[in-house]
C-alpha cells in the first residue's frame, strides 16, 4: 500500500521529520540528564504525533479502499 494523494504523503512526511526532530530532542535531554517529567512530557507529545501521523496514513487508505 502506497500514499496515493501527493498532498497526503507530503503531510506524513512532514509528521514524521517533525517527529525525528522530536526523538533527538528527547535524547538530548536524556544525555544532558534533564529532570524526568521534562523527558516524559516529550515522550507523551511523541506518541501523539505518532498516533496523528497513523491516523492520516489509515485515512489515506480508507480514502483509497
């Protein structure tokens, strides 16, 4: 299964560089030993945009079903 709509796939992309950003930060904050309710409230807002990036992939085969 494919992205079929250009602008749908641009959006996930977007989503999920977004989310590598996310993902270094976090990492950053583990090294730099950041206080551990800064580290999970990132780890929270990760999940989040995961699942939005999942939901706008599974729309986008509903969409194409």
């Amino acid at each position: 299964m494919g992205l079929d709509d250009p602008q749908a796939r641009e959006q996930v992309l977007l989503r999920l560089r977004r989310l590598e950003g996310q993902v270094r930060g976090v990492q950053n904050m583990i090294a730099e030993d950041r206080d551990c309710t800064d580290v999970l409230q990132q780890m929270a807002a990760i999940r989040s945009a995961v699942q939005g990036a999942t939901m706008l992939m599974l729309e986008s085969y509903i969409d194409s079903c």
